[in-house]
C-alpha cells in the first residue's frame, strides 16, 4: 500500500472516530507517529 492510500484510510478512521466523539488519546499519538 503506498503512502498516499494509507494516509486516506487514516484520514477516514480519524474522521469516523470524531463523528462518534471516540478516539482515545493513545490512538491518536500512534497515527501521528505513523504518518511522520
């Protein structure tokens, strides 16, 4: 999978975990680790 897709999929996750107003601060660092 290249880099372009994943961040998209995270983009979505993110965007599904704030709609539900869910997404724990752990989760949130290990994304951010992720992407840079």
């Amino acid at each position: 999978m290249n880099m372009k897709s994943f961040r998209e999929q995270v983009s979505k996750l993110l965007n599904v975990g704030k709609s539900k107003v869910w997404i724990s601060p752990d989760a949130t660092t290990e994304v951010k680790k992720a992407i840079t």
